[in-house]
C-alpha cells in the first residue's frame, strides 16, 4: 500500500524488505476485494528489490530471448576462466571453513569475546550455512545487545525463508527482541512494513495499528527521524481510507457513513499529535496538512504547532552538532542529555540518552547515568530493568553496572532465582581486577543479609547466607587469586563482615571469634587498626574477659601503632581491671615499647649506615669524574703542544725559546696562561720535564674563563615569546650545525622565525635548543614531534614554561591514572618493532596508539602502552596475550594503572638562615641521592658537648634526653642523621 511506499522511501536502503508474499493478502475486516488490492499494490510498491529479483528469475520478460546467442559466446569464451575462478573459490572456501573453525574454538574458550561473534556471523553469512548461521546470532543475542545492522540482516534473512503462518510469528518474536535492545527507528519501521503483509488475518489491522502506536512511542519523538514513522502511519491510514470511500455515484450507508467519519478522524488526530511534536520539517507537514483538510485548522492546533515550533529551534544546534560531529559524538550527546534534564520532560530525556548508547553502547559512565535516571525518576518497573540488562550486556566488566543492577532488582521484587542467575552471569563475565570481585559478592552478600529474618534462630535465608558468605571466601582464593595472584581483600573485607553478622545479628560470639581469628592469621596482625575493630567488637556483643586478651594479643604483635593499642589497654584495665590487672598491664606495655624503641634505634642505624655508604660511593663516583677529565684535559694539551714544536722546529732557536710554551698543563684550565714563557727556562729540571707548578690563584683563574665565555654569543629567550615557542631537549651533542637539521623537521609546521640552539663556554652544543614560530597554531603543532627520532636519539619537544613561575608544570604528557582502555605490556624482547606488536594487539580490537618505552638514547626498554578503543577490546587483549610469548620472550599484559611516584620531600620553610640543606643530586635515569647529609640546628649538638669516645660517637644512645629541651621529638630519620654527625 501507499503506506509502505512511503515508510519505505523514508527509512532508506535499510527498510526494503517486508515479507514476501505480502502482496497477496485478503482484507477480512473490510470483506473488499478492491482493499486487498489497494494494500498489496501499496505494499509491492515499498519493496522494490522484490521486482528486481523476479525480473532475474523470470528471465527478463520479452527481451530474454534476444539475449541467448551472446550469453552463449560469452560462455564460451569465459571457459578457461571460470575454471580458474572455480579453483579460487575451492580455496577460499577451504580458508572460510578452517576460519569458522577457529572462531568456533575461540568462543568455546571465551564467549564474551564480542569481535569474534561478529567476525563469525559474517563468515557464516557469507558461506550461506543458514543453520549455524541462526545458532550463533541466538548465541551472541543471549551474551550482548545486537546492534542495528546486525538486527536488520538477522530479520531480512528470516524473513525471506519464512512461508506460513507459523513461522511469521516466529519473525514477529523476532522483531519484539529487536526493539528491545535499542531504539531504532529503522527496525521500527521495518517491523511496521513487515506487519501490513499480515492484514488479511483476523485482527491484522488492528496489529499493525498497535505496532505503529507502540513504534510512535518509542521513537516518534525522535527529531530527525521521528517524521517518517508518523508519515508512514498516516499513509496507511490513508489507504484504509480510500477503501471505506463509496463508490462514485453510489448512495453510502450509515454504516460507511459512520467508518468514513471515523477514519477521517483518525488522520485528523495523526496530524494534530504531530503538530504538536518538534520535528524536522514541520513547516511541510503543516502545509500538508492545511491542504488535506476541508476545514480550517483549529486555533488550538496552531498554537501547539507554534509551541513546538520554538521547542524546535532550541534543539536544533544540538541536532546540528551532532550532524557534523564524528562518531562516537559522545561530547555532543552529553550536552543534548544536559539540556534535556534541564528542560524535564521525560520521555524526551529517555530517547535522547537511548538516541547516544546506541552510538556509544560501550561507554559504562553513560549507561551508569541513564540507569541512575530511571531507577531515581521514572521507576517503571519494566523499563528500568531493561535498561540495566542492556547496560551489563553491553559492558560486562564493568562491576558498578553489575552491582546497581543487583540493587534494581531487589528494589523491583524481581524472584529470587532471577537475582542469583544474574549474580552467577557476572561472576563469569570477566572483570580485570581482583577487587571487582570482591565488590560484587559483596554486593550480593547484602542482598542476601536483607532477605533473613533475624527474628528466628534458624531459617533457610540464613543458612544460604552463611553458605554465601563461605563460598565467596573460597572464590577469592581459588578462582580470584589464581588468576591475578590476589584475592583483592587483604583486609578481609568480606570476612569482617560475616563476623559482624554473627555477632550483631545472629548472637554467636563464638563463630565471630573463630572468624576474627583466621583474618589476624592472614597477615593483619600486625596492624593496630585491625586489633581496634575486634576489641571494639568485643566490646559491644563479648565481654571484658575476651577484650582483654584480644588487646594483650595487640601489645605483642602490632608494629606500626604499638604506643595506640597500649594506651587503650591502659584505658580499659583503669575502668574495669583490679591492681594486678593494672600492674601486668603496665609492666607488658613498657616492655613492648622499650623493644619497639631499641627496634627504632637499630633502624637508624642501620639507615645512618646506608646513607654513610652513599655518600661515600658518591664521593668516589665524583672523584673519579674529577680525575677522568683532568686526565682528557692533560692529554689534549699534551696533543697541542707536540703540534705546536712540531710547526716552530724550521724556526730559529731564539724564537723557538720564546714562543714555544709549556708543555706542563695548567691545573684547572686547558689552555696556556700568558707570560708563562718567559718562566720556561727556569722551570725545567735534570730531565727536561718540570720541576713545578704554578698554578694561578683562583681569581685569575675566573678572569680567564670569564674572558672565553664573552667570546661566546650569549642566547636570550624573552618570556612573553612563551606562547610560539617550543623547547627542544635530548638532542645529540654531536649534531654539528643544530639549525640545519632542526629547521626542516619544524617548518613542517609552520614559519620558523628562529631556532636558537644552546653551546657551552667551549663552544660544545649542549643538546637543547628554543624554536620559535610566527604563529601559536604552529607552536602547539610542533608538540606532536615530541619523540621524533633524530640521528637515533628521541627529540623531547615540549612547551615553553617558566617553571620559576609555574612550579606545577608538569612536561609529561601522558596520563598517570587508570586507563581501562590501555595495555601496559613488560617482558617484550628488544628487538620487537612497533609494527609488529601492532600486528599482535590489533587482531583483539582496533588499536588507537601505541607506544614503545625508550630511554633518553633511543634504545628500547622493552615495555609497550598499547590504546584501544573501548574497554571492551582492553579486556579481551589482556585475557588472550598475557603470558604470550614472542621470540622466546614470554610477555606480562595488564591494564594500564602506573603506581603513584613519590615525590622528595621539600625542605623546611621556617628553617634559619644559614642552615644547609640536604641537596638531592639526580642521576641519568632521574634517581634521587644524597650529596650532602648536613643537620639543621634543631638536631645539631649542644655548643659543649659532654665526653666522647675515641670515634667520636656519643657514649649515650641518641634519644629525647640527648636533644635540647626546646627541641621536637625526633624520627627515625632523625636519628640516622644524627648517627652521621661526626
């Protein structure tokens, strides 16, 4: 029918197949023959593949025979041909069936691996295996949302091997999942072409009114696409229109009277809701409109037309961003959503957040935000659950998903079995860190402890509890610590909590007892934090007897706040202990303590003594240094002065002896002093080498070095160029003329305007140099050439900052947070090339970037940051790569999450003037020692200090007694430094 025709135009390529057949259909509701022709016409003229394709079997009508000769030649001639291509396609078909092969393997291993099933449908598609082709779809719908595309092919093969009855209602069941997934306005109006095939069974009509009504609902807000659904409907009641009419000529009935007036109405009403909706185009559906009707539009249509009109124009610069914005358009959507909750009308909030997952399905915050919407706002039942199911499909992995759906769930009353199937989907669905595990089965812990009745002594909720409780337990050691060598709770999270349970809830101080104990023998016992929380559980649901012990327990085993558990044994024997109570109390806490400080006192020590050891390696690190270029610096001058007698021997003795110099070098200086040749004479020895050495004081020695530094031209940078100019670090100090090379490289860019590299007093390129530009643009440009190889070292490019002003600036460009989507690969062998890792990561996913891990020479360290484009694919590379092994080498894949850098101390703002500090001296790798160890006064000995033994220690141990009465309590690295003074 016309409305087919229509909806078909609208909807594109994707809507063009209704089912086949669809054409010759009956009207029983109408008992008139020229209403089924007018539908089958009007459905045959929105499917025009269907005419293509009987043009191809009918064997072109009158014009097939014309062809037949040629056909034969053409045969002929193609012969040897279509033999080879035969051969071709044998082997292709042979790949296609050992691919399907794998792919099959592949999912039987994981089969949450979403690229696979779709590389797998394709092939299936492609090699016509109908059957498998239909298991694996079933398979990749039950684990994920299908996307569109995927629906679409999946519902027009269905459709076109579907012939009676019954299996129309299976393609029915199919299109009610699709909706389902996501809001496509293509599978709706595919689903309301496919329905008008089926008006000639009872009640077809009024089913394809209910689809069109339901498709309106779901998708007929929609600004861009919303139009061709309504469109559609009102085409086809357009069509049932023209049936009802009377024949010309011919007196109607009352009962075509009333059907007429009836369906009149009905498009009368299509049109008014419309009117009422922003839309494109509503201009042309208001003319439409004023031309259809007989009668003038009412008053209150047109204003609800000019409402929605000015509602129109609000949103289109958010429907303007989004044309021209490339996919994803994650920014552009999240602005549309924060207009729409400003504006608050629900229904358009849910299409606009359904319109932005369907193109970004993978983003876990957007789906984590629309479900917050819906389980705050709306709270339909049906529809929130839906949307949490689609939201864990989508990202299994993401655990905070997993979680708010439990929750939504349990706030719905959804049955218990339902809930705990759910639990055990996403225990199996693959997260990437050990905590996520454990986060889950807490969140289905407290779900369960919320369905016990308390109440009772024992019931069925409760023992599944206890049984939950212990399961999760054995879960993080086996299954959890097998796979990331963690069980994700080293404080015993879950295991507290049972405890409490028993205790708080269940009366049974025993069972939380024998709990607490198997935490302390977990390696907790050393923590006062954890002694604390027992005593205080004691304290609440035990008795003084219990608290006790658990404390004295504390004193023994807990380092790191001893002087805390033993002030609250203190405080508990003074509120409820006798004397002797008190007096063991006393005695066990001294004794502790005094250990703990002789522990702290041997620390020091042995930290004085490490530090001592440094300094003196790098004592010897710089007196080598000293020696190794004073040795250069000899053999250089030795090299110049043989050249230099070699040049005067053709000149007379008398000039010989006054112009030749010493052939001595000069302490500190390479270069000879003036007026030493006139002391030659009297400084030669019995062997003609130098009996002495004068070495100018240092003052002259400064004059002279000033003196060679004029000589070289001195390179300002002005501040306020910042903005257009790069620094350019790492270069290679060999680089003989730095602009020459630099300046190609950066007018890549943009215009240069000067390139100022940097030279040491002895003319010596100090690897760095300023760039600057004519334009900002080409500044920021030239930032992407950080990392560029130059004669096989990594140029450093970054911006030019005056960290004096901007102490916080910070070069490195790359992010130190958890990055779910990136890969840090280790145990990579040197030899690997970036394009063959990239060949490795890219058959899991598409690879954003990739990075291999230099140092400052070039040379690789054998660690790789490798960028997908979603988690998903992260997830998915990290299970199949890690423990790989590429050329012998077996690699270590995990998601990327650097370990937070410590930063060195500052010192002291409030110190006196005059006290050194402690000078960190960083080495090539970037490693902080310490130069110096020199004390500030507050730790500095008294002016007169008692005896000493013969080293020079202090006979007393350091300690507070030792110290000035104004002065603060001492750490441990206090200590050390103090053990360092000699």
């Amino acid at each position: 029918m016309a409305a087919a025709a229509a909806a078909a135009a609208a909807s594109g390529p994707r809507a063009k197949a209704p089912a086949a057949g669809a054409g010759a259909v009956a009207v029983e509701e109408t008992e008139d023959e020229e209403t089924a022709a007018a539908l089958a016409m009007s459905a045959a003229r929105g499917r025009p593949e269907l005419e293509a394709q009987s043009e191809d079997s009918g064997g072109g009508g009158d014009g097939g025979d014309g062809d037949g000769d040629e056909d034969e030649d053409e045969e002929e001639d193609l012969g040897c041909s279509s033999a080879e291509e035969d051969d071709d396609d044998d082997d292709e078909e042979k790949e296609n069936e050992a691919e399907i092969q794998r792919l099959e393997e592949q999912l039987s291993i994981n089969a949450f691996d979403y690229n696979c099933h779709v590389d797998l449908i394709k092939l299936l598609r492609q090699e016509g295996e109908l059957i498998k082709l239909r298991r694996a779809r079933q398979k990749m719908s039950e684990l994920f949302p299908l996307t569109e595309e995927i629906w679409l092919d999946w519902l027009k093969d269905e459709i076109k091997i579907a012939s009676d009855g019954s299996d129309r209602e299976k393609v029915y069941e199919l299109f009610e999942r699709a909706v389902k997934d996501y809001i496509c306005p293509e599978i709706w109006l595919e689903y309301a072409q496919y329905s008008i095939g089926g008006i000639g069974q009872e009640g077809g009509i009024e089913k394809v009114r209910s689809i069109f009504e339901r498709a309106l609902t779901a998708v007929g807000l929609h600004v861009t696409k919303g139009a061709a659904m309504w469109e559609a409907y009102r085409e086809f009641e357009n069509a049932i229109l023209k049936t009802t009419q009377p024949a010309p000529g011919s007196v109607p009935t009352p009962e075509q009277q009333q059907a007429l007036a009836m369906q009149l109405e009905r498009i009368h009403t299509l049109f008014r809701r419309q009117l009422g909706i922003p839309l494109l185009d509503m201009e042309a559906t208001y003319a439409e409109y004023e031309e259809w009707s007989d009668d003038p539009i009412p008053e209150a249509v047109t204003q609800s037309y000019k409402k929605a009109l000015q509602q129109m124009e609000k949103c289109k610069p958010y429907e303007e961003a989004l044309l021209v914005a490339e996919t994803p358009k994650l920014a552009e959507y999240q602005a549309y959503i924060d207009f729409e909750l400003k504006a608050g009308d629900p229904a358009r909030i849910q299409l606009v957040f359904e319109r932005a997952l369907a193109e970004n399905c993978l983003v876990p915050d957007l789906w984590a935000r629309y479900n917050q919407y819906l389980d705050r706002q709306l709270k339909m039942k049906d529809l929130v659950l839906s949307a949490h199911d689609r939201a864990v499909r989508n990202c299994p992995w993401t655990v905070g998903l997993w979680n708010r759906y439990l929750l939504a769930m349990e706030r719905h009353g959804v049955d218990h079995q339902i809930v705990s199937d759910n639990f055990e989907k996403a225990l199996n669905a693959g997260f990437i860190q050990a905590t996520d595990y454990v986060e889950i089965w807490q969140a289905y812990l407290d779900y369960l402890r919320r369905r016990v009745d308390f109440k009772q002594d024992s019931s069925k909720e409760l023992e599944e509890l206890r049984a939950a409780f212990a399961r999760a337990l054995e879960y993080l050691k086996q299954e959890v610590e097998e796979r990331f060598s963690e069980s994700g709770d080293p404080s015993c999270t879950i295991m507290q909590n049972w405890a409490r349970v028993e205790a708080r809830l269940c009366n049974n101080m025993q069972k939380a007892r024998e709990l607490w104990d198997s935490i302390m023998t977990k390696g907790n016992a050393k923590y006062a934090n954890m002694w604390l929380e027992y005593y205080n559980l004691e304290r609440a649901h035990g008795d003084t007897q219990h608290c006790r012990k658990a404390l004295h327990r504390a004193v023994q085993c807990t380092s790191d706040y001893p002087e805390h558990v033993c002030e609250v044994l203190l405080t508990l024997e003074r509120i409820e202990g006798t004397l002797e109570d008190w007096d063991s109390a006393v005695q066990k806490t001294e004794n502790r303590l005094a250990r703990v400080n002789e522990q702290r006192v041997k620390a020091a020590e042995k930290e004085a003594a490490l530090a001592q050891q440094e300094e003196e390696k790098t004592e010897q690190r710089k007196r080598a240094r000293a020696e190794k270029r004073a040795f250069k610096k000899m053999k250089k001058s030795k090299a110049g002065d043989k050249r230099k007698a070699d040049e005067d021997e053709d000149d007379e003795w008398g000039d010989e002896e006054e112009e030749q110099p010493s052939k001595r070098p000069r302490a500190g200086s390479s270069l000879p002093l003036a007026g030493e040749e006139e002391y030659s004479g009297m400084e030669m020895g019995l062997f003609g080498r130098s009996a002495s050495t004068e070495v100018d004081p240092p003052s002259k020695q400064k004059e002279k070095a000033a003196a060679i530094k004029k000589e070289m031209p001195k390179v300002f940078h002005d501040s306020n160029k910042d903005n257009i100019t790069v620094f350019v670090s790492n270069l290679p100090y060999s680089l003989g003329e730095p602009e020459v090379k630099l300046r190609p490289l950066f007018e890549a860019c943009g215009e240069v305007t000067e390139i100022r590299p940097i030279f040491s007093n002895r003319g010596d390129f100090r690897g760095y140099c300023y760039v600057e530009f004519k334009e900002e643009k080409a500044a920021l440009q030239a930032l992407g050439l950080d990392r560029k190889t130059v004669d096989g070292r990594p140029m450093f490019v970054s911006p030019c900052v005056d960290k004096n002003k901007n102490p916080d600036f910070k070069v490195f460009r790359y992010s130190t947070a958890l990055e779910k989507h990136k890969l840090f690969i280790s145990g990579l062998p040197f030899s690997c090339t970036k394009e063959e890792l990239e060949d490795i990561c890219k058959v899991h996913g598409s690879v954003r970037d990739l990075r291999l891990v230099t140092n400052r020479a070039g040379k690789p360290k054998g660690l790789a940051y490798v960028e997908y484009e979603n988690e998903a694919q992260a997830s998915q590379a990290v299970l199949k790569m890690d423990g790989m092994t590429i050329k012998e080498n077996v690699i270590k894949v995990a998601i990327s999450n650097p370990p937070q850098r410590k930063l060195p101390d500052r010192p002291e703002a409030g110190r006196a003037a005059g006290a050194l500090v402690p000078r960190q001296v960083y080495g090539a790798r970037g490693k902080g020692r310490t130069q110096l160890s020199l004390l500030p006064r507050a730790l500095q000995r008294p002016n007169n200090p008692g005896p000493k033994t013969e080293n020079g220690t202090l006979q007393s141990p350091p300690g507070p007694s030792s110290t000035p009465p104004e002065a603060p309590k001492m750490s441990n690295a206090d200590f050390a430094k103090m053990l360092l003074k000699k």
